[in-house]
C-alpha cells in the first residue's frame, strides 16, 4: 500500500468519527419502561450581568431578574444554582475564556500548547475527557448516537470553539450546518408507516459506507505500527469507532418499543444561506428543533449545544446590536450603554433556551414529558466578562433528570456566607443524575464529590 500522507490519515480519521448514520427507525422506551435520563448542554459565551441574572428571594421563594424572566413558564422545572465556582480555570495557560472552556465539562486545567487568545500564554486542548463523553463511554446507551455534538456559529476550530472531549487533546467538532445535522441524524429513518430499514436505497446506501469503512480500517490499520505510542492509542481509538460503526451496518435494529409521544422527522424547510450574523436566529432554532427531536426518537440520550465560542465576536443585528459581543463584555460596570446591550443579548440567549425546554415539554412520556426526563445544563466559560471571573458562574439546570433532581428551587451554595462549591462537583452530580457511579471527576484537587442538595 502506498505510503499515507498526513492529510490522508486526517481524512480517515475525521470519516471515522463522522460516519455515524441513523440506521434504524424510532427507538424509544416501552409503554410499560421507565423512560430513559438524558443530558443536554446549553453553552452560550462572555458571561453574564450577575444583577440580572441572580434570582432573588430565598430556596423556594424567589423572583426572576431581567435575564431569566423569559424561563417564568418552567420556574417550577429549574434549578438556578449560586456559588459554583472554576477555580480551576483562574490560572493556567491561555486566557480566563479559553481556561474557562476548556475546563467547563473536563473538570481539568487546559494543556499548553500554540493556540493564541486575548492575552497570553498560548493555549493546547483540554486535559481530559469530558462529561458528555465520559458518560457516553461508561453508560453506552443503546441509542444509535452515543452523543451529539451541536454548533451555531462556532466558528473558531481551537480550543476556544470546542466543549467535548474523548480524551486529553481529543476534542469532538460540533455540526454546525443543521442540514448535515438533519441528514446525519435522520436521513436513515423509514418513511411514515413503512418498515424500518426496508428500502432497497437504504440498503445500497449502507453497502456504500461499509465498502468505505472497510477503505478506512484498512488505512488506520496498515499506518499502526509506524507511528510512537501516543499516536497508536489514538489511532486505536478510531478503529474502535469504525468497528463500532460496522456492528451497526451490520445489524440495524428496529426496536419494539413505543416511541416518545410525538417522535417525529424535524422539518428543516429549504436550505438558506447561513453565512450571516443575521441568518444566527434561524440556525439556532433548526439545531433545537434537530437537538429535541433526537433525543424525542432515542437517536441518542446525550446532546451538547453550542452557541458561538469563547471570546466570540458575534453581532446581534436582528436586536440592534452591531459591537462584538466580547469587546462589549469587557466594558466597565459604570458603562450604562454596553451593560444594556450585555442584558439584552443574555435575555435573547434566555429566549432561546426557553424554546427548546418548551419544545422538551412539548413530548409526552406517560405521566412526564421529556424535559422531565432530561437534565438541562446552561452554562458559560466565565461569570463576568471584564473581569474574568470564575467563581459564581450562572449554571442554570432545568428538569429533574427522571425526577433524580428537585426542582423549582433557588440552591445558593454562597448562602449564609458559606464558601460555595467547586464546579467539578456539578459534573459529579450531572453525571449521578444520568445513572452513574461517579464520586469524582476531573481534577480531584477540584472536587469534594457531588453537590450537596440537588437530588430527590
């Protein structure tokens, strides 16, 4: 076989991690099963205006500012949480953004590494896997997407623009065109009233990509044992995932069970252009829509959403704001003009995760709805954008995860003057909520065990 060159192999690997197609029809629990937990991450970007978004009142007795009053609908769903803290993230290589993001799900302080920010050292890749993937890894649920990683106008391809991680330096690119979304996620699923998996097409198409899976395993493989060790774990990792990816080929399953009241293909409509700051609206609303839907069919139990990357320099014209959205984070608090701005752009962030919880309360699964069953983190790299701050990050949660988490309540670790919590903790608790076994994660300097107070 002739010799591989680096782009070659870059292109193998990246099939091998991409090539994830729905094979089968709705999955979904049984009428008589209890109904799967699910995750999914809400990231928006450059803090927040802590006096608008701090709930105000006591545990059970509180009142919304300016920035959450778009959740009042779900206020009995949430969970605001006060004195999680990063201090992970308050020193280290890179910027406060890029330690913030890189350590938000990893729970680990970035690497070193050639990726400039706004200010320096340079900055590498995360230092661990993350929470999405690490309870992708360990509770394997029998969903055709193990995650889904999605994006909206993420843009930057380094560590600021990246969440989720399988490894240290291995980070996983969200989808941002929600049209290769919609075609990764449900272009295998049968038609309305016709058996899963049954077209002659479908099965061309699987012939197709098993003859290029078979091309792929054959290039990683043959390239193995010339590369050092950390090079072949790497390598290893990306054959697990084609194999994995041929088992399905190979045996696609329908499932018995009945879906998700409502499980139904998203419409995305006709493709329009989404290479403008304008066209952000419209690709944010498909991501949701392609996100919930996902999670409604079982096509998969944990999702990420991304809006934008760390520092990101996005315009908000359709809310008349033309400044970029980190230059303006940095104004000072006596700035009336950029605080109102700064409002305005977290509420419109509200706005939209408002959508998509209504969207996960829109499907019903028996006595409770999806977003019931599903855990929500809204979360963000750092508390406040001209400072920098790491401590009393706006971590949001909403729904109760199955009912593992009590809802409805303010939970203010910095209450009564107490200290607050390392944000690890919440990782420890997330991933307790799914199902798992977890009494730490990440850096075990930066975490105690789970947070006190959440659960049922």
């Amino acid at each position: 076989m002739s010799r591989l060159s680096r782009r070659s192999l870059m292109q193998g690997s990246l099939l091998a991690s991409a090539l994830l197609p729905l094979l089968e029809g709705g999955r979904a629990w049984g009428q008589a099963a209890v109904a799967p937990r699910r995750l999914l991450i809400f990231y928006t970007p450059n803090g927040t205006i802590g006096p608008e978004w701090r709930p105000q009142g006591t545990e059970t007795s509180f009142t919304f500012g300016r920035i959450l009053k778009p959740l009042e609908p779900f206020k009995a769903k949430l969970i605001p949480l006060g004195g999680v803290h990063m201090a992970l993230a308050d020193s280290g290589f890179g910027s406060h953004h890029t330690r913030g993001v890189g350590g938000l799900l990893t729970g680990r302080p970035i690497l070193s590494g050639t990726f400039q920010s706004a200010g320096p050292p340079t900055a590498g890749w995360a230092a661990g896997i993350s929470l999405d993937q690490h309870l992708a890894r360990t509770l394997n649920p029998p969903t055709p997407f193990k995650s889904l990683e999605l994006g909206v106008n993420v843009i930057d391809a380094e560590v600021r623009g990246r969440l989720s991680y399988t490894g240290a330096s291995q980070p996983v690119p969200p989808v941002e065109n929600p049209y290769d979304a919609f075609d990764r996620v449900f272009a295998g699923l049968a038609a309305p009233g016709t058996a899963s998996g049954g077209s002659a097409a479908l099965d061309r198409i699987r012939a197709q990509r098993r003859t290029i899976l078979d091309l792929v395993g054959e290039e990683l493989g043959s390239v193995r044992s010339r590369v050092g060790t950390a090079d072949r774990m790497k390598l290893d990792a990306h054959l697990q995932s084609v194999q994995d990816i041929e088992q399905r080929l190979a045996t696609p399953t329908t499932g018995g069970s009945t879906p998700t009241t409502g499980c139904t293909v998203p419409s995305v409509g006709a493709r329009t252009d989404l290479s403008s700051a304008d066209s952000m609206p419209t690709l944010g609303k498909l991501q949701m829509d392609i996100a919930a839907a996902a999670l409604a069919c079982d096509t998969t139990r944990i999702v990420t959403l991304q809006w934008t990357h760390a520092e990101s320099n996005q315009s908000f014209p359709w809310l008349g704001i033309s400044d970029f959205h980190h230059v303006i984070s940095h104004a000072g608090d006596t700035d009336a003009a950029a605080q109102e701005k700064l409002t305005k752009i977290n509420v419109w962030y509200a706005e939209q995760l408002a959508y998509l919880l209504g969207k996960l309360d829109s499907y019903q699964e028996g006595e409770r709805t999806l977003l019931d069953n599903t855990v929500v983190l809204w979360c963000n790299e750092v508390g406040k954008g001209n400072n920098h701050a790491h401590r009393d990050l706006p971590f949001l949660l909403a729904g109760s995860c199955g009912g593992q988490l009590r809802t409805g309540r303010f939970v203010d670790y910095q209450a009564n003057g107490a200290a607050g919590h390392p944000h690890n903790n919440l990782l420890v608790s997330l991933a307790r909520a799914m199902g798992g076994s977890d009494t730490t994660f990440g850096d075990p300097a930066h975490c105690t065990g789970p947070l006190t107070g959440l659960t049922a």
